[in-house]
C-alpha cells in the first residue's frame, strides 16, 4: 500500500505466471475508486469514435 496526498492505494498482483497489476483500488474520505485490468497479451483494437457521437466544446465557456 502507498499513501496518496488525501487517501491510500491498494495494488493486487497476480500471484502466478507473469506479476500484471490486476487492480488498484484507492480510497479517501470521500470515495473508494477501483480500476481493474485483464486480457493482457491481447491485442488492443482502438478506434476513433463515431464523429456523430462527438462533442464540440470550442467556444464553451
């Protein structure tokens, strides 16, 4: 565990094969935050979003 400036992390490893991080849970006083990772060695398929679907922010205040 590492100390954050206002709360804590907490790393999961995995214990067998190759030491991915499997999860990072951080907590303070107001909210317990937990990301979590898998398929790794996976191809990753990243694409842009549908132009529909993004936001112009230009010119927002």
């Amino acid at each position: 565990m590492a100390d954050g400036e206002d709360g804590s992390f907490t790393f999961s490893i995995a214990a067998e094969g190759k030491p991915y991080i499997l999860k990072v849970v951080y907590k303070d006083d107001e909210r317990v935050v937990t990301t979590s990772f898998s398929a790794f060695d996976e191809p990753l398929d990243v694409r842009p979003p549908d132009p529909a679907k993004v936001l112009d922010m230009t010119g927002a205040s």
